[in-house]
C-alpha cells in the first residue's frame, strides 16, 4: 500500500497485511496521487505543487518513478509545459495517463522508455482527474470548475467530445464491467451514473453531504463515496447502484476531513484518508465502521495498492 503525504511532502510504502512501513521518499511539494505499474514492481508518483485546484502556486511537472521494493528512483520524468501532473491511470500497455491542468491536457508517458510520449488537449480548464478504459481506447476527464466532463480519442490522441454536465464535478471512477462511470457532483450534493458508450448522464442519486471521491466495489454491486458529512466531519455513503439510492451512511467518528480514498483489493476495506488528523481511517465495507486508524505523515492524499512488489 502505497501513500503519498502532501505535508511530507513524499510518500510511504507499507506492507498492506501489516501496516508495516517498507520505505518512505520524499519529493518537491507536494505530490497528490498516486499508482502502481500493472506488475506492482513501480510505483509513479506525480508531482503537483504546493496549491490547491484553480488557485496560483509552483507549477511542478516531473513524475517520479520509484522501485517498490525499496523506494529508490528509478527515474525522474519530466512533463515540460505540461503542468501539475495530477489524477493518474496505469494501463495495460504500459502507457501512464496524467492530467496536467495548467496546460489544458492529459499528459500520456511511455513508462517502458521513461518519457513523455503525447498530450492530448482537454479543451476544458481545471482538468483534475481521469479514468481510462480497459481497452485504452478512450479516456474520461473530470474538468471540476469548467462544470464538464472531456471525452478523449486514445488512438487518434485527440479530443472526441466535450460533456456539458452543468456542474463541478469531482473525480471520476470507472465500473469494473466498464460499461458506466460515477462522478460527484459535489456541491450539488448528488452522485451521477453516466453510460460509457453512449457518453451520456444516465441517473443521479442523491447524498446528505458532499462527495469528493466515489469507487466501485469490485464487484460493481456498490459505489462507496467520502466527502464532507458536516463542519469537520467525513461522511461516507454506500450506494445500490441498481436500485439507484443510498443504503448505508455514517458520519459520526469517521474523522475531520476527507482528502482520497481508495479500496482494499484484498479485502474490500475502505481506507480513508483524514488530511487533519494525519490518519488512514480503515472501514469495513458493510456497516461502514472503523476497523483501525492508521497514523501517516503530515497531510495524506491518495492510495494506493498492488498485489506484488
């Protein structure tokens, strides 16, 4: 398991079974996201800078390739103009996807050769995260701000179409069938199911609070969201994804405020970053209760996890 911290800034590796901590590295300020190789041998840790989305600051481009067995660099990749490198995707060729949102692009590295390989024009500003399908032919890209969703031609590295979805919409998750994607439309406290192929919203469901991030279970059953529940308070919600409603939510003794998440693919469990309280909260995935609170360096952001090293 791997998990970056903002406030490190850098990010740790721990034994996912133990909590043990493997190594630890530490980078520019500050890396947000992070992920595996397919193979779990290299973990690339993006490098976004010390701001926040939509407000001025360093512009850092460089993604650090990283050895998972014991941390150490394998490479320092560059982004050029290509700025804030920030939600990341690993596909099955080898090829990193990064949104770059200062430049208006997703960024594609070929990590076999360690380089920048292709941009692709988002169209949109304030391009934050992205998922790619399975067959990398196509590419989802939240544009938070924009209040829109660009959809990218992998193949022909080109912009096929721009979503108007009439809100911020905060990160994106892909089904494991790949057949719908969930976004948050945060401040509008609603989740939204769109169809793939069509490339159109399908349904929304409600939520007492404002998702940041929702997954999938890995059966595709449920999708699981972690925002704001109140001041100070991380909410967590559950969702029927056929019945189209909430069936479990918890907002009492979670923690303080939620930056990412990500969910045990040994497991289920969630894990739950609190970039206040300098934990991993651990929940299990049926009645959304605390297993364990795992204390982590300063400010962490996003998990991680791969099943070989």
């Amino acid at each position: 398991m791997l998990v970056v911290s903002k406030g490190m800034p850098g990010v740790t590796l721990y034994n996912a079974d133990t909590e043990e901590v493997l190594c630890k590295f530490k980078t520019a300020p500050s890396p947000h996201e992070v992920a595996f190789s397919t193979n779990g041998r290299t973990m690339y840790v993006p490098v976004y800078g010390n701001t926040i989305l939509g407000t001025p600051g360093s512009d850092e481009h460089v993604v650090h390739f990283l050895s998972s067995r014991d941390c150490r660099e394998l490479a320092l990749v560059d982004t050029g103009v290509n700025y804030r490198p920030h939600g990341i995707a690993v596909g099955k060729s080898g090829k990193v996807y990064l949104t770059t949102e200062i430049a208006q692009t997703v960024s594609i590295l070929d990590a076999p050769n360690q380089a920048l390989k292709a941009t692709i024009p988002t169209g949109s500003k304030s391009s934050h995260m992205l998922v790619v399908t399975p067959d990398e032919k196509t590419a989802f890209v939240s544009n938070v701000m924009s209040k829109s969703i660009s959809v990218l031609n992998l193949e022909k590295e080109q912009l096929e179409k721009t979503l108007d979805v009439g809100a911020e919409n905060q990160r994106i998750d892909l089904s494991p069938d790949a057949k719908q994607f969930v976004t948050s439309f945060w401040k509008d406290n609603k989740l939204a199911f769109f169809k793939v192929a069509e490339r159109e919203l399908d349904f929304t469901v409600p939520t007492d609070g404002s998702v940041l991030q929702a997954k999938y279970s890995a059966d595709g059953k449920y999708v699981y969201g972690v925002g704001t529940g109140g001041q100070r308070q991380i909410g967590v919600w559950k969702i029927d994804v056929a019945a189209k409603k909430v069936v479990a939510s918890v907002k009492e003794g979670i923690g303080l405020s939620a930056a990412a998440f990500s969910i045990s693919p040994f497991t289920g469990n969630l894990y739950v970053s609190d970039q206040i309280s300098n934990e991993v909260v651990i929940l299990e995935p049926n009645e959304l209760k605390v297993v364990k609170r795992l204390a982590v360096e300063k400010s962490p952001d996003g998990i991680a996890f791969a099943s070989s090293r």
